[in-house]
C-alpha cells in the first residue's frame, strides 16, 4: 500500500472511532456533552472532506499512471527525400516559385563579417530553407562594378594602365575583386544559383531598356547641375568623395558623405554640404555647371504607395521604417547620370558622354545577372506565381524600397517588384565598428585562414544575427558559444545518440514501444519543430536556430532521464524496452536535426546524415519514426572540438592587409 493510501484508511479508521463515540455520548449525555458531541461532527465532515480529496487525487494519479504504463508505437513518419534542381531553375506553373537577391557587394573591397552576414548569408540561409522546404528557389547575387569608387581604385591601384584607358584599369580592378569575392563567399558555402557581375554586356542591354521605357513615358528630366569639381584631380568629383558638415541644423555631421549623412540618415546632394572638401586631396572643390538627366519620381509616387500598401506586410520592421520616412517627405526628382568614364553608358543624344548613377544601375544587376544565367530570365522577372525576396543590410534599404521598385513601375512593363525586405542591423566588431583600413575586425580571407571550419562561423553569425538591433561579434563569446552550444549541445547530443546506436545495438537502430512520459517528449519536440518553421518562414533565422539549439538540448534531456546505458544492462525486459525506446527516439531525433541545420550548418547537415547513413531529407512537418527499423547506422565520431584560449589571443591579433585598403563605396 503507497503513502497516500495509507493515509486514506486513517482518516477511515479516525471516522468510524468517531462514529463510535458519537452514538454513546448521545443516548445520555448532559447538554454540556451534546454541544461537544456537535464539535466532533463539525470534525468528521472535515476529515470526510480530506478523504475525498485524496481519493480523487488517488484516482487521477493512477489514471496518469495507466496511461504512462500503457506502451504504443512511435508513429512513422516517412521522410521524403531532398532532391537537387538539375539543369536551370525556371518559375514552374503553379507552384512556390521564390526568387532571392542579396544587396550585390561592391567590388573594390574585401568583404567583412559584416557585409556576409547582412546580405549574403542571410539571403543563403533562406534559400537553403526555402529548397528543403520542397519550394522551387533561384538565389542570384554577384558584385555590383561601375561607379566612382572603381574608377578611383584603378586610378590608386593601376595607375599607369589608368593614364592609358580608364576604362581597362577598372576593368582590372573588378576582375581582381570579383575573383576574390567569388572565393570567400564559395568558402562559407554561399549557395548561389548564379554568381555573376554587372560589368557585362547583359547590363548594358537591361538598363538600356529599362532607361528607354522610362524615356517613352517621359519619366526623365534635364537639369543643369551644379556639382562639385576637384582641380588637383582634374575631375568632377561623385557625391560620397566630397565630405564637410551635414546640412541639417539639427545634425550638423561633420563627417557627412556628399550623397548620405551616416549620423542622420539623410540622403544629400554633395552641393549642399558646408564647407566640402576632397576626400583624396583635402582641396575645397570648385562649383561647375553640368547637364543631367533626372528620374521623375513625383509623378511615380501615387503608383508606388498603391502598390507598397499592398506589399509591406511581410517587411522587416527597419525596412517598413525607413521607407515610411520617406514617403513622409515626399519624393523628389533625383539625378541618375554622372560624369564618369567607368560605367553603363547613357543612349540618349546630349548624354553619350555620361555614365548612369551607379544606384541606377546596381539593382538593375538582379536581372541582368539572372539573364546572364538563362535566356529565360523574363519567366522570373516578368512571369507569374513568383514570390520575390530581397535580403540587404538597412542602408541599403531606400534604394530597394523606393528607387528601384520606381524604376520597374515606371517603364509600365509587368516587372515582378519585391514582396518581402529583410534588412539588418549592424553587426560590430569588439566594441567598435569593422575597419579595413584599420585593421580592424576580421574580413572574410582572414576567417578562411583559420582553423575554425566555415560551419562555426556561419552558426555564430546567424546566431548574433542583427535582426532587430546592432548586435556585436566578440571573441571571447564566439569561443562560449562554440564550446557550449556547438560541442555540450548539439554535438554531444548527436555522438551520444549515435553512439549508443553502434555500441549497443550492433549499429542497427531499434525498435521499441514508447510510453506516455516519452510521447509528451515527442509532443514538445513538435511545439519547436512548428515554431521552427514559423520562424524560417518569417526570416526570424536567429530564433530558427535557437529553436534547433533547444531541440538538441531535449535530446540530451531524453538521454538523461532514462539512462539507455544502465538500461540496456537491466534483466527487466521493461527496462530494456525503455532503453530501446530512448535510443530508437534520440535516432529519429538526429536525423530530424540534420534536416533543420541544413539551412545554417550545411557541412555539418551533411556530415550527420553521412554518419546516420540516411540520404538528405526534406525538412518535415512532424517528428516522428523516419527511420526504418534495424535501419544501419553508419558510424559515430564528434562533430566539433573545442577552440582553446590560445586560439583566441591568436585569432583576435589577426590585422587587415592595408595594401587593399578600401575605397568607400555603395553597395548595389
């Protein structure tokens, strides 16, 4: 008889005494007596009411007890299989077509954590997502060319081919850095469909068009511009090579760019700063006069809330922000030519000597790189049941949600505008900002030549991906995390898992009936599944991972509490079967992590489903038995190892090569 039984038959035994007594004192007993006798009833209706209640909670708790007692099936689930698009990826009728663009980096620089993170990698994540998720997804990106900051990295870096032909020492600037972003970003397993480049022939064509519908509809205006030139470098000077004081009285920068104010935010015309000066030189530059086209944005403006009305739902908050400052302003006409060598060339009489604004013609690049990649380009650009992607650190964000979406509706063609922005924040670097020029904070060349697998970084970036606020890249806590999360988590989990599969059970996963305590474990494991999803499906990758990270941690939870290694020891076939069950389930669950890490942890994705034996999966919608009984397990060895303290004293005295010093730029 357990405690609370025992406790029962008392209170019984006490009720029955009283009962007993009651009766006796009843027949003779003075007045005195009868008012004692009414007290002990008053007690007897308090210790009936105990009993009650611990019968029911008696009754409730074998109940509870039958049913943890009562054995079932885990409930299959049959994975189904990834398969990789072959040949070219074109929108298919009626299905998910999702089309992704990450804001095209500028070529004359090496790319840091920063710049990977907020565009690239974010944008791969997605894909990833998006094609083991059994959606059709084409990811474009590559490097964004012309512009000002080329011509002078050519004129700094090839100086003689630069007197020869302006134009073939930027093309030198940009095949050396194309090059070299092409290898970073295949070393962090950037996973594009088509990696190309807007100095090509494909550029030309599509801005050209994109100009002359424009033109048709009289969407450009001439305007004499005064602008400011450079009499040391012989040369009209573009706006972000001017920098004085930021005009707004209320901010008053004093390092303020000519085309955007970094403190405020503002977006500005270099001929309005307050006492401007030559980046390069340091000279006060001269007022000249010069003949400009400008994009008529006030007469596209109503068009553009129509359609952004119906659009900005899915945005990330800083976009929704930023655009809606914007259109609080107003738009204005804005200039879209320049006086440069180096770049798409103006068809249009009068402007052959001009060069379009490079924030014209970069995200122009989407397309005409994915022309680049197929003839049939149109299908994603101006086909149907396409969804559109945008992936962009947040400065980038008023040239994508009002310029560029202006330029497409302008032409009155049927281009597919964007449905979803998902800006960044900052990422920082150990309390400060990233800074090539200063050696400061660690650029994509220098990750590759740690001793830190791509994988790792990938995981620590998403994990301080800089979703709603800037966030910061410290040393000390990339090593926590990777020893804490990486190695105690999600990889002791999986060897464990995997290991008991091999040492006892011959490497065959077995099978076994589960219990009611096991079945509310599957049932959590699902709540974080589905809000998994949720959170890829809405780009909250940073939660999507913690997600992943606290499935892991229910699996080493599982392994705690029913301890298979003393279990499958025991003579007790019902201990056995636990035993049995708790390696059959964390199996499943290894399996099922190799799904969801395919997104973040691609390398690391493989290598489980390399050692479980499995082919790639499709991330389900359910957790439950994928794996087939004495299903072969092929091997168990650690995923990831510990980063030593050395390592980081080593690590963070990496400093930057000044010989690639940068030349600020706009991205496209």
């Amino acid at each position: 008889m357990d405690q609370t039984s025992q406790k029962i038959a008392q209170i019984e035994e006490l009720s029955r005494e009283l009962d007993a007594l009651l009766e006796q004192a009843t027949a003779s007993a003075p007045e005195r007596v009868q008012e004692s006798v009414k007290a002990l009833q008053a007690d007897k209706q308090k210790l009936i009411y105990q009993a009650n209640i611990l019968r029911r909670s008696v009754n409730a708790e074998k109940i509870e007890a039958e049913k943890n007692n009562v054995l079932s099936q885990f409930e299959r689930v049959k994975p189904t299989t990834y398969q990789a698009p072959s040949g070219t990826v074109l929108p298919k009728p009626g299905k998910q077509n999702i089309l992704i663009t990450s804001a095209l980096p500028y070529v004359n620089n090496v790319p840091h954590l920063g710049n990977v993170v907020g565009c690239v990698l974010s944008a791969d994540i997605f894909a990833r997502y998006s094609r083991f998720s059994g959606k059709n997804t084409l990811y474009i990106c590559g490097t964004d060319e012309y512009g000002t900051a080329t011509e002078t990295k050519a004129f700094q870096d090839f100086k003689e081919l630069y007197d020869k032909d302006v134009r073939q020492a930027c093309k030198a600037v940009c095949d050396k850095y194309h090059a070299l972003h092409k290898e970073v970003y295949q070393w962090f397993q950037i996973s594009t469909d088509h990696f190309g480049r807007t100095s090509t022939q494909f550029q030309d064509d599509v801005v050209h068009e994109i100009f002359n519908d424009l033109d048709k509809r009289g969407m450009w205006l001439e305007k004499d511009v005064q602008q400011l030139f450079s009499p040391k470098l012989d040369k009209f000077l573009a706006d972000r090579f001017v920098e004085g004081t930021c005009p707004k009285p209320e901010c008053a920068y004093e390092d303020a760019r000519g085309d955007q104010c970094d403190k405020c935010g503002g977006l500005l015309n270099a001929i309005d700063l307050v006492n401007p000066r030559c980046k390069f030189t340091g000279c006060t530059p001269e007022i000249r006069t010069s003949k400009h086209l400008f994009l008529n944005l006030p007469k596209i403006e109503s068009e553009l809330k129509v359609w952004l009305n119906e659009v900005t739902s899915e945005w990330s908050n800083n976009a929704k922000q930023i655009f809606d400052s914007w259109i609080k302003k107003g738009l204005e006409p804005r200039c879209m030519t320049r006086d440069l060598k180096w770049g798409v060339k103006v068809p249009k009489e009068g402007f052959d000597h001009k060069v379009f604004y490079v924030w014209f013609d970069a995200p122009i690049g989407y397309p005409s790189i994915t022309a680049e990649y197929t003839p049939k380009w149109r299908d994603w650009w101006q086909g149907k049941d396409v969804k559109y992607y945008q992936f962009m650190g947040k400065d980038n964000v008023p040239f994508h949600s009002v310029l560029f979406p202006s330029y497409l509706l302008g032409t009155g063609k049927p281009w597919n505008l964007v449905n979803v922005i998902n800006a960044t924040e900052y990422l920082n670097y150990e309390n400060g900002k990233f800074s090539k020029s200063r050696g400061v904070g660690v650029f994509g060349n220098q990750a590759a030549e740690t001793n830190i697998p791509s994988d790792v970084w990938r995981f620590y970036l998403i994990y301080m991906r800089p979703e709603v606020q800037d966030t910061e890249f410290q040393w000390s806590d990339f090593q926590l995390k990777n020893n804490s999360e990486l190695l105690n988590n999600l990889g002791n989990f999986i060897n464990r898992g995997l290991s008991f599969v091999v040492k006892f059970y011959d490497q065959k996963v077995p099978s076994a009936e589960i219990n009611g305590n096991m079945r509310a474990w599957v049932a959590e494991v699902n709540v974080l599944l589905k809000e998994y999803i949720e959170c890829m499906e809405s780009n909250q990758q940073r939660e999507g991972l913690r997600r992943v990270l606290a499935i892991s941690k229910l699996g080493n939870k599982l392994i705690q509490t029913w301890q298979p290694w003393v279990k499958v020891k025991s003579k007790d076939p019902a201990l056995r079967n636990e035993a049995s069950a708790c390696v059959m389930l964390s199996a499943n669950l290894v399996f099922l992590l190799s799904s969801l890490l395919e997104p973040f942890m691609p390398m690391t994705s493989f290598e489980i489903a390399r050692q479980l034996g499995v082919a790639r999966a499709q991330i389900p919608s359910k957790f439950g038995a994928f794996l087939e009984k004495d299903h072969k397990v092929y091997e168990s060895r650690p995923l990831f190892r510990k980063i030593e303290d050395e390592e980081v004293k080593e690590y963070r005295a990496l400093k930057g090569d000044d010989s690639q010093k940068p030349i600020e730029s706009s991205g496209g």
